[in-house]
C-alpha cells in the first residue's frame, strides 16, 4: 500500500544515486533582472532622499513694470481751460500741456503795470520841474550871496569911517574939548560894524552850502525815485512769472501720455493729478521688472536673491512655463495704498490687491536669454512668441526654502543637514 502512494518516477529519482550532484534550479534569470531594477529603484531614491532637494514655494500677485510713470500734477488752482494732451501723446520736457485760468494774478500784474507807470511819470516831473526849480533856486541864491556882498562892503566903509573918527576924538579928548563917553560910544559903533562883517561872511558861506546842497539834494531826490522804480519793476517780473507758472502747466519729464485723469472746465486744486507719463528719456528705466505682493504672514520669509518665477496674465504656465528671475528688493514693512500708488500708477489695483490683507512690495528682475521672443529665459525651451508689455498683471512663485527630502519625512534629520 505504500508503494503505491507515491509516483513511480519519483521512486526512481530516488533511487538513483548519479542525479544527486545536479544543481536545483530556485529562480530564473526574469527575477533576477526584477530584484536588480527594484535594488536600483531603492538605492536611487535613498540617495535622492538624502542628497535631492525639495523646494517650498510661495504663491504671489502683482504687475509687471517697465519704466517709470508719473502723474504730471496742477502746480495751482483754478479753472482748467485748456488740456494739450491725449493719450498716446509724446510730450518733451519743458512743453505746456495744460493752462489754468488765474484772474487774481491777472488783476495784481495789472495793478503792478499801473504802479511801474505812475512812478516813471513822477520821475519825468522830476527830472523836468525839478531841474527848473532847482536853477531858480540857484539864481536865488546867487542874488543873495551878492546882496550880502554888498552889505559886507558898506560895512567896511563905515567901519573905515568910524576909525578915522575915534581917531580924531581920540586927538580932541586929548585936547579936552570932548568928554570919554563920546569915544566909548564910537568904539562901541566899531564893535558892532565888525561883527555884522563877520555876520555877512557866515551868511556868505551858508549860501555856499546852500549851493552845494542844492544839487546833491536833487541828485538824492532822483535816486530815490530810481528805487522806486526798479522796486516796482522786480515785483511786476515776479508777478509775470509766477502768473506764468501757475497759468502754463509745464510738462517735467520726456514721455508717453497713457492714461488722462481730468478734462478741461473742471476747477482743480494745487495737487490735483492731470494725466499720468511714461517717462521715455532714460533707456534703463524701461525694463522690464515684475512688482509682486506677498501677504504680510510670509513677508519676511523672502530674502534677496531667492528664485522667483512670474508669468504674466496674458500666458498660459501649463502652456509655456515662467520666466526665470531673481528678487532684488523686498519692503521692510508692509506697503501703504499712497507707497502702492507709486509702483503700480492704479488707485484701483491697489484697492484691489490691499482688499486682501496687508501686504509687502517684492521687486524681482528677470533673466535675460537673447534668443527667446520676448527677451527673457523661461522655463520652457523658449517661451511663447508675444512681447511683454508693462502694466500686465501677472502671478508667481517664490522659492523661500530647500530642503531634502529625507528631512520632511523625519524632522530628525533637519538637525543634522544643519536646517535650523
């Protein structure tokens, strides 16, 4: 009954002891080729585990811009009578794009006309009534000084005679035939015609003075007059010119119009944005560069020089990709809607993008390649075929962390790759 339990090839297996050197045959060459391919599979992603890299990126909005724009302002109030420009105008520096009504300034530069006059006629009547006044003056003068002369020498006539008199009372005192009292009083007579002759020459020098006087008084008179003029003649220029900055609004840069803000008949204030310019007079200011916002939790994770992709709202990145850039400047503290205005030039953007939270300014620059299309390398082989214009929105990406991957599935790990 045993026998016949097993199979009779099998009992000749095994009774036959030459078969018992042969090899057994475990597995064939298939598994082994599959046990190789899984040994190269784990060895692959164990080294890649610890040597790749896993980057943590940070989803971002913002614009594209290219050059600077400015928003050319009223310099003062008033009624707009005139805008120059349309959009799509090209301006130059210095040209007057806008004119202001300025009716007080009129009316004081008039009055300032008015005042310039009145002094160029006094100093007429001065020059003309005042040189004839003076010449009569002094041939006054000149009459007097010769009255006084001829005062002075009647004096000296008679004092000639009153010393020949006290001589001869002298001669009959002496004979005593007069008393003393009558030589006092010629004596006294002498005295007195002396000091009137000495009277007579101080009025002959005070003519003299007078003379002298009288021309250098009318040469002060014309002076002063002078003055007054150019007094009133620098407040009429500067009136003229203030009237002329504040009428002519003057454009302060060469560029492009892109965008009017007011129309003419609108009363402005000083201040009061007229139209916005692309300024076109430096070659630099017109790259391209993306402006990007990061919510104010992840601000400061951004540092400079971290990689960034941006493409702009008119590309499709499933399509085409980035383009490849680097971060230039990052804000210290979350940006205002007036520090916003500045870099995106859209008080609406602006409201739009701060609706979402506070928010820091990101600049990135983007990496040039001369055979793409647009200019710039992308993460594709070369991009797609249009031309980036500034003032596109756009969105990104910023690489904030590296790290490998072993060190997200075990943070142990991040100790020893020195990770913090």
């Amino acid at each position: 009954m045993s026998a016949s339990f097993f199979r009779k090839s099998a009992l000749e297996k095994l009774s036959t002891p030459e078969k018992l050197d042969q090899l057994i045959k475990v597995t064939g060459p298939k598994a082994w080729i599959a046990l190789f391919t899984v040994a190269i599979a784990l060895f692959t992603g164990v080294l890649w585990a610890f040597m790749g890299t896993v980057k943590t990126k940070l989803d971002v909005i913002g614009v594209v811009q290219g050059g600077e724009v400015h928003e050319v302002v009223a310099t003062s109030q008033g009624q707009l009578v005139e805008l120059k420009v349309a959009i799509g105008d090209h301006v130059k520096k210095g040209d007057i794009i806008a004119t202001i009504q300025q009716p007080e300034l009129h009316q004081q530069i008039e009055d300032a006309k008015a005042v310039v006059s009145d002094r160029k006629f006094e100093m007429g009547k001065l020059s003309s009534y005042g040189s004839q006044g003076t010449q009569l003056q002094s041939e006054l003068i000149k009459q007097t000084r010769v009255s006084i002369q001829g005062e002075i020498e009647a004096e000296r006539k008679k004092l000639i005679f009153l010393n020949n008199q006290l001589e001869s009372e002298n001669g009959l005192l002496s004979k005593g035939l007069i008393t003393k009292s009558e030589v006092a009083v010629t004596r006294q007579q002498i005295e007195a015609s002396k000091n009137t002759i000495e009277r007579l020459k101080g009025q002959t020098v005070e003519t003299s003075t007078q003379q002298h006087n009288l021309g250098y008084d009318m040469q002060q008179k014309i002076t002063l007059q002078n003055q007054r003029i150019a007094e009133a003649e620098r407040n009429l220029q500067f009136l003229t010119e203030r009237y002329d900055q504040q009428k002519n609004i003057k454009s302060p840069y060469d560029g492009e119009v892109i965008e009017v803000l007011t129309d003419a008949g609108i009363v402005v204030a000083a201040g009061t944005p007229l139209f916005k310019l692309k300024n076109l007079s430096d070659a630099k200011l017109a790259v391209l560069k993306g402006v990007l916002y990061i919510p104010s939790q992840d601000g400061k994770k951004i540092k400079k020089g971290m990689e960034a992709l941006v493409v702009p709202s008119t590309v499709q990145p499933q399509e085409y990709g980035f383009i490849k850039g680097k971060v230039t400047y990052v804000s210290d503290f979350p940006v205002t809607q007036q520090g916003m205005l500045t870099s995106v030039k859209n008080d609406q953007l602006a409201k739009g993008l701060l609706a979402q939270g506070p928010l820091f300014e990101v600049h990135v620059d983007f990496e040039k390649d001369p055979d793409s299309y647009s200019g710039f390398k992308w993460t594709s082989a070369k991009g797609p075929e249009i031309f980036i214009k500034e003032g596109t929105s756009c969105m990104g990406k910023v690489t904030v962390k590296k790290e490998p991957p072993v060190t997200i599935v075990v943070p142990a790990f991040k100790k020893f790759f020195d990770l913090y």
